[in-house]
C-alpha cells in the first residue's frame, strides 16, 4: 500500500487513541487515564491503560502496549500500512494518491475498484439474505433449521438462499447501477460459452457470505438444496479469484471469532462452513474454517496474527485424516503449539455437537492430543512394533512431520519421545533426523513419510538395538558352562518369549537347538551359521572368551537373575505396547477398549514390580 513519508506520523498526531480503542473495548475514566479489561488476556480486574495525552496504551497485566496504530494491528491481526489506513479512515483522515503519473491512476483505480466490488458483494449478501423471505425461499429456511441453524445466527451471519433463477441476482445488482463489465469481473455471474451474455453463478443453493478478517464479505460459498441437486450439478459452488479475495488465503469466521481467539489462548481449526457454524452458535466463539481444505502457508499465517496455539479438528474419514496430517506440516514449520482432536467414527463438529452437546466436545478439546501422539498413532496403528520392519515403517511415516519442527531443543525431545514410542535406540532416531534434515528436497515443498527419498533400512535398526548384559552374561553362562546350560533348559523354554524379542534371539534358538540334540557348543560349530551376520558372531566370540565365575551354584542363580531381566524388558515392552493401544482407544473414544486395556496395564505393572532390574549396556557391532 503506497503512502506518502510522513503520513504515518500524521495520522498518528491527528487520531483519537481513545476513541478508536473505544470502538473496541469498554473504556471508564480513572483519574487522568481510561481503563478497561484487557482484550489480550482473560482478566477480572482492568490492568489496561489509555494514556490521552500520550497516546499510548499499556496492559500491565499481559505487557501489551504501544501507540494507537500498535493496538489496531494486534486487534486486526493487519500490518503497519493497513493499520494506518483504518486509523486514518476512523479518524476521517483521506488517504493519499501518487501526486500524478501513471501510477496514481492505477493505484487509485486498484482502490476504486476494490472498494466497488466490496460494496457489490455487500448488495449480493443482503440480496441473498432477503430471499429467505420469499416464498420460493422457505425451503432454504427450513433447510438452515434443519441443519440446526438458529434465526439468530441467520441473521448474525447474513445466510441467504440463491433462487432457481438465471438472472435474479444480476438484474437485482443493475438496478443498483451496476455495469455489465463490473457484473462479470465480480465473479457473480459467469459468461455464457458462446460469449453471448451471461448468467448467475448461484442459483437454488443455500448462500454462506465468506468475510475477511475485518468482516467485509469478500467472497460466497453456495450449496445445492438437497431436493435441487442433479447428477450433474456440483454440491459446492464457490466464488473465483477476484481483487478482493483469493482462494486460500482467508479463514471461514475469523471476523467472528479474532477476540473469542484471543481471549482463549487458542483456535479450533475446523473444515467446513457447518464445522463453524454449529460449534460457534453453541457457544464455542474460538473456532476458525479452512474452507473445506488443508491449512494453506498464508491461511497459517493469517492465523499466527491471533494465536499459536491450535486444535486441529478435521473429519475422521480419510480423507479428513489426510487434510489433517498436511496441515500439520504448516502449523508445525511455523512455530504452532498442535494438538489434534479426532471425533468418533461418522462424526463432524457439527453433528457431533448437536448430539452430544458443547461440554461433551469442550472436554474431547481439552483431552485431545498433541501432533506428535496423533502422527505417531497413525503410523503405529494396527502394527506390530515387535517387528523391526514395522519400526522403520512407523519412523520413516513419522520422522517428516517432527524434522519440520524449528526450535532445536523441542526437536531433539520429541525425537526421543518417538524413539521411546518405538522402542528404538535413541541416538539411532536422532541420526536419521540429521540425515533427513539434510537430505534435499524441491523448493517450497513440504515433506511427508510418502516422499522420503532415503528411508531408514531395518538392517540401520536391527544393528543399533540394545543387547542388555543380561543376554552377554545368559549366553556367556550357556556356552562355557554345560552342567548348567543343562539344568536351564526347562527354564529357557518357560521364558521362551521373553528370549525372542531380544536382539540375540537367533544365537539362543542354536543353542536350544543344539541343547536337544546333544550336539556340542563349539565356536566351530556355532559360528558357520552366522558368519553373513557381523553383530551376531561378534557377540558370539565376546560371549565365549569372557572370564566367569567357578561356583556352579552362583553360575546358575547369575542365569536365573539374566532371565528374570530378560523377563522384566519383555513386560517393559509389553507395557509400552498397552500404553499406545490406550492411546489409540482415547482418541477413538472407545470406553470398553480403555477399560480392558487399564486393567491389562495394571496386571502388567504388577508382575513388573516384582521383577529385579538389570542395567542396559549398548554393545558395539
């Protein structure tokens, strides 16, 4: 926006702090200033200050302050320029033109027309709105009731109906002067084929007026009346590209919901136009629409003007599942705080809330979990992380989403949340997030666990996993002590699991093996079988070179403390296992599914409490 030097100032030394701020909040005099409830944070007492002389503001509650045009760009979540335009305009200020030139005719032509189209859409809405009350337009009103849409929120919202008529909006909007070349760029009414003249966009389709942040209706949303629609006709009309509106670059009920944001710390981020209507006229003020789409960079960016804080809340179907995960990359890469709130089965906001109420969903909000849970749940449903294939699966769906995270120190930490949630090594996962942040990518793209180039190999895994001392000792004890080995067998097959989810699973399995047959536990005849296998026959040697113990009875109680360890990681794991699967049933809020689960996690929990623990040692391959 183009403004002489100097006019910032003017306007600045010309505007009334406290009569525009009075459009905004509450203001009482107090002594020489004006005080009120802070529109920032959620008070009891006023801490905010209006200073007239000085024409400053300050908050001493929150530490918010500034001059006039610092409060407008804070409650309109614009920039300076704009700021300076609406303290101007609210101040009876005229703005300036480019003396002469070219530019000035364009620029005041740009305005002009912006300013234009902006009153159309204004006529086209109340037009709209109005023809609910025809009789052609009953069916609509009694559609907007069905959907549980309350008179007042009509009303609030200027929701209207378009007749199942090729012209009643533009011969509506000629009469109002018009012309035919502002009617077409205005994006109400589309050219016929064959050039010759031209019919409305909406017809017979109930009408949603899309505001900007300031709450000037820049653009429509139109759809079809259910006993209107035809195999042909879409179910969504929206309106194109125009000067005042672009798509994916505006939030569904912002002008609404800026202060409500605000206040709560927070957004609801939701889909549709339904999605905000129904939860807003319950009472729920913080919630946004996307417009039926994933998170767009500067629908993300508009939104970080207010809060950056956001509960996602997308359908459950899959596709809503998938619009969720690619807005989570935006709101991630710039800096949000995320949770993601996932509804039961066959439910939206809308139909959620009016069964269910708004303090069912308002607890579903408060309980939902953070990005990093949810995309860890996708990647690690119906899996079994017991598999190291299923582990490199889940990390290489996962390890995109938290390498777009900008501040180092939440990146490492959740790295090492993901490492524990899959129970891998730690410093395995932080390596592959150094390597994933280094690998290059197409400018401007966005990376997702479908178009990693270098995923992470389950040999990677399987080699960087921990083998305990109690597996070094256990084998140590089998292989150099037969008279032992020998009185463990019945043991070794009780505890048979908890052997085989340890790294060094195939070197027990040859020695149970050869323990049945009779057959000697020689390096020579051992090592054959693992000589493609480096970690495994490296552990092997250590294992037979080891100096031990000569009392036969304290070998073998050192055998049952290795196995009772083994024991103790199998139930930790299995722990870990019933702690996601609790997980997963909260989020489908399946309350038969959790209750089973805390009881198997409180059996589990037990039996692991009697168990004596053992340190882990990392053993180099």
């Amino acid at each position: 926006m183009w403004m002489p030097r100097g006019f910032a100032d003017q306007v600045r030394d010309q505007a009334d702090i406290v009569r525009i701020i009075s459009d905004y909040v509450t203001l009482k005099k107090r002594g020489a200033n004006y005080v009120a409830l802070c529109p920032f944070h959620r008070e009891k007492t006023p801490s905010f200050h209006v200073h007239p002389v000085k024409q400053i503001f300050k908050c001493f509650g929150c530490g918010q302050g500034g001059d006039v045009f610092s409060f407008v760009m804070r409650m309109e979540g614009c920039d300076f320029p704009e700021a300076v335009r609406l303290v101007a305009e609210k101040s009876g200020i005229p703005m300036p033109m480019p003396s002469k030139g070219p530019e000035y005719d364009q620029a005041r032509q740009r305005r002009q027309w912006r300013e234009q189209l902006l009153r159309i859409n204004a006529w086209a809405r109340d037009f709209f709105h109005q023809q609910l009350q025809t009789a052609q337009g009953q069916k609509a009103l009694q559609y907007w009731h069905r959907r549980g849409v309350s008179s007042e929120l009509i009303e609030q919202m200027g929701l209207g109906y378009a007749p199942s008529s090729w012209d009643a909006l533009s011969t509506f909007l000629r009469r109002r002067g018009v012309p035919e070349e502002q009617l077409i760029r205005s994006g109400l009414v589309v050219l016929r084929s064959d050039g010759r003249g031209y019919y409305d966009r909406f017809r017979g389709r109930v009408m949603v007026p899309i505001t900007d942040s300031q709450g000037r209706v820049v653009a429509f949303g139109g759809r079809i009346l259910d006993e209107d629609a035809s195999e042909r006709a879409p179910k969504y009309v929206n309106s194109p590209d125009t000067a005042v509106y672009t798509k994916g670059h505006h939030l569904f009920g912002l002008s609404y919901a800026r202060e409500a944001i605000r206040q709560a710390g927070y957004a609801i981020l939701v889909e549709g136009y339904f999605d905000f209507l129904i939860p807003f006229q319950a009472g729920i003020k913080h919630v946004v629409a996307s417009l039926g789409t994933a998170l767009t960079e500067a629908q993300a960016t508009l939104l970080r003007r207010y809060t950056r804080k956001v509960v996602v809340n997308f359908d459950p179907d899959p596709a809503g599942r998938a619009a969720a995960l690619r807005s989570l990359q935006m709101l991630v890469q710039q800096g949000f705080d995320v949770r993601v709130l996932t509804l039961p089965r066959g439910e939206d906001p809308d139909s959620f809330i009016r069964r269910s109420g708004r303090a069912a969903y308002e607890q579903l909000v408060e309980r939902a979990p953070t990005y990093l849970d949810f995309v860890i749940a996708q990647a690690t449903e119906a899996v079994d992380l017991n598999e190291p294939g299923a582990q490199v699966r889940a990390l290489n769906e996962i390890l995109p989403y938290v390498v777009l995270i900008p501040n180092r120190i939440e990146r490492a930490a959740s790295g090492d949340r993901v490492a524990s949630r899959l129970m891998l090594n730690p410093q395995l996962v932080q390596e592959e997030m150094r390597r994933l942040m280094r690998s290059p990518r197409p400018s401007g793209s966005h990376r997702t666990g479908s178009d990693r180039q270098e995923p992470v190999a389950e040999e990677a895994v399987a080699s960087r996993r921990l083998v305990t001392q109690a597996e070094m000792l256990l084998l140590h004890i089998l292989l150099n002590y037969p008279s032992v080995a020998a009185r463990l067998k019945g043991e070794l097959q009780a505890r048979h699991d908890a052997l085989a989810m340890t790294v060094t699973y195939p070197l027990f399995e040859e020695i149970l093996n050869r323990l049945e047959r009779g057959e000697p536990l020689t390096y020579a005849a051992l090592a054959p079988a693992f000589e493609r296998d480096q970690m495994l026959l490296d552990v092997l040697e250590r294992a037979l070179i080891a100096e031990g113990e000569h009392d036969e009875e304290r070998v073998y109680r050192e055998a049952q403390g290795c196995l009772a360890s083994l024991q103790q990681r199998q139930l930790e794991r299995d722990l870990r296992k019933v702690q996601c699967e609790i997980e997963r049933a909260q989020q489908r809020h399946d309350v038969a599914s959790y209750n089973q689960l805390l009881l198997r996690k409180l059996e589990l929990s037990n039996r692991l409490a009697q168990i004596r623990s053992r340190p882990m040692i990392e053993v180099d391959a």
